[in-house]
C-alpha cells in the first residue's frame, strides 16, 4: 500500500490518521506541494486532479480522502471508524463533511493562490478569509458536539471515528493561522484526547520524514 | 420525511434526486436563502450550520447531503446509489467527493457574497473564479470517466448513483454560469442520460413549487 502525500497537506493527514488507527503499514510517495509535484505529468498519470492524497493498493489508485476512508472501513472494519446505528453514522458522517466539505476545500494550497494571483488580496485578507471559514464550520461542529449526549471523549462515544480523523488537521491548520479556539471547548477537548492517542500524534505534520528537510 | 430546502441549493439538489430515486415520499419545507431565511433564529435551531438542505426523519435532523445520502443508501439500500465491490464503490464516492468537497463548497452563495463583500470582487471576477473552480473539477472528473471501463450510461455502469447524483446538480450550475462545457464529451453525455430520468428530471430547480415566486 502506498500513500502519496505531503507533510503539511490535510487530506493526506486525514489518511495517515486512518491507516494508523487501522494498524495499516503503508510506504509514503512524497508529492511535494511547495515545489509543484502535484501538477507534473508524472504525478497526474496517477491522479488527473493533481492533488494529494492518493492511495495505491495492489493496482488500483483511490482518490480523496473521505472516499479512501470509506474504503478502509469497509475492507478492515476493526477497529470502526462509523458506530453502530444509521442514524449515529450519519451524525458522524456529517460532523466530518461540515470539516471536509464546508471548511478545507475553502482554505487549501490552490484556494490561497487563487486570492493572491488573479484576485490580487493581501496576506491580510487572505489570513482573514481562512479564519472566517474556520470560524463559519467551527461555529456549528461546536453545538452540534457540546449540545449532544452522543458526543463522548471522542467526537461520537468513547472511540475515535471518522469525525475525530477530520477534526484534527482542521485544527492544526486552525492553530497555524492563529485561529481563536478557545470559542471551542468542545472541539479543543476532543482533539486533545486525539492527540494523546498515538494513531494521531504519529500522523502529525512535524512527524512525517520530509517535515525537516522542507520547513 | 421533511426536506429543508431551497430551489437553486445543489445540495438540496442532490437530496431531491436521492429522495426520488428511492421512490421515497416527501414534505418540503422552504427555506428562502435569498431573504437570508437560513441564517434565522428559527433554522439554527433545526440546523445550527444555517444551510439547506436537513432532513428530518421522525425527530432525528440529518444535515450534510453527503452523509444524507449514505444514510438513505443504507435504510433503503434498493435501488442501489453505489456499486457491488470495494474498490467500485471507492470510485463512485471519489467521482462525488470532487463535485461536493472541490467544486461545490467554493461557488456557494456564502462564498460568493464575500468575494463581493470583504473581497471587493466585481462581477467579472467572481464569475471567472466560479468558472475556474468547475473547470478545475471537470478536468479531473473528464478524464476519470473517459478513460475507465466502469463508466457506462452513467457514471458507473448503466443505473445512477451517487456520482452522478452529484454531477447534475454541479452541470446545472455552471450552465448558469455559461460555463464551456463543450469541453466535457463524457460529463455532457451523462448529464443528458441523467436528464431523460424522472428521478432526475422532477428534481431541478425550475420544478419546484417556490421556482416561480421566487426567480
């Protein structure tokens, strides 16, 4: 199995958070995003979209990190990353799009770009506008933790789950852009228990081999 | 079954075409996003995110049409949205998660008021930005399907799923925004067959009971 990704990329962390907490070995591809990997014609004969995560098992290439999830959970079930219940799973399932769907796609490599190229806004704005999209998923992943008797010492009961593997790169990403999280208590709790449990802290950006030689 | 909802919403789009696929009866509640009726007291309380569409089942709100879908997926697994096979089913979700994660979230109303609002954006550009984002998307989604023996009539094979659940609404919107598609043989080819489909068809926008009010 092999995982093409980048230190610094949330997906790719999503990802190595899922293996890890599946206790999957998996050998790491570097696709350097700083330098541009991910748009050369080498890397999008693996994926047309250019962008990381991608995982290779056997010959088959996966895409995206929410669909690459669902695939770990449905061929290694234990331990689970969705509880028992539809409706459980889709409150999970939920608390992980408001994060994958709502917060990241705004705030990632290409969106950034996108507003100091052709849109010409300064580091302020664009500091500005990564907060404000942190602040808008934030603002409803925190009732929607505090407000429920299903949120345990995890996002969803006692276990980590699909919602918690979301959780925690958004806040890192959070933390580097200077976010205010002590709005959150909820958010700030569980991703402290995350990052005592070693499937996430491993997964860490400042832990991964290429962490040193490029930041 | 009660569908929060709002005519031009993609997502509420998606749970439409969902809901009708399963031959699943339904009330419709309108939620008037141009009056800002999300962002009221009244519908924070059904969904403290303020965004369309939630579905209301018994007394269980479900938010997040990606985790919606799997839900109704999964009490109600025939007509089938994803395919026999791990890896198939991979595919599909990652076909859906590059509308819904990379496509979508960035051309969304919140997002294109603050283009114009904080951002100072004209016209011009916020038009150029949303075309951006979909060709970006397209370029992936394009070849992803051109070049695989699974694509069929549909996305995957010749009965719809989730893919293409999500394609449509996506097509819809960028023919609004006079996007090439010229480009995208196999996209158009889909969208045409998703089209001739009642499921399809009786879920657009133009047909809904607040179309007329409201455009």
């Amino acid at each position: 199995m092999k995982l093409y990704g980048y230190f610094r990329s949330s997906a790719a962390f999503r990802v190595r958070i899922a293996l890890n907490l599946k206790c999957l070995a998996y050998d790491t591809e570097l696709v350097n995003l700083s330098t541009g990997q991910h748009l050369s014609d080498e890397f999008r004969r693996v994926n047309p979209q250019g962008r990381v995560p991608a995982l290779v098992i056997n010959d088959t290439v996966l895409l995206q990190s929410p669909a690459i999830m669902e695939y770990l959970e449905e061929i290694h079930p234990t331990p689970a990353f969705l509880p028992e219940g539809a409706e459980a799973r889709a409150r999970v399932r939920a608390l992980a799009d408001i994060i994958a769907c709502d917060i990241h796609p705004l705030n990632n490599l290409a969106v950034l770009n996108y507003l100091s190229g052709p849109l010409s806004a300064s580091d302020e704005q664009k500091t500005t506008w990564y907060r404000h999209w942190v602040m808008e998923g934030f603002n409803a992943v925190e009732p929607l933790l505090a407000g429920s008797a299903d949120t345990g010492r995890f996002c969803h009961g006692d276990a980590p789950g699909l919602a918690d593997i979301c959780l925690v790169p958004q806040v890192f990403n959070a933390q580097r852009f200077d976010c205010d999280l002590s709005l959150y208590p909820t958010i700030e709790r569980v991703y402290t228990t995350c990052m005592e449990h070693e499937a996430f802290d491993a997964a860490q950006p400042a832990k991964q081999p290429e962490a040193a030689d490029i930041a």
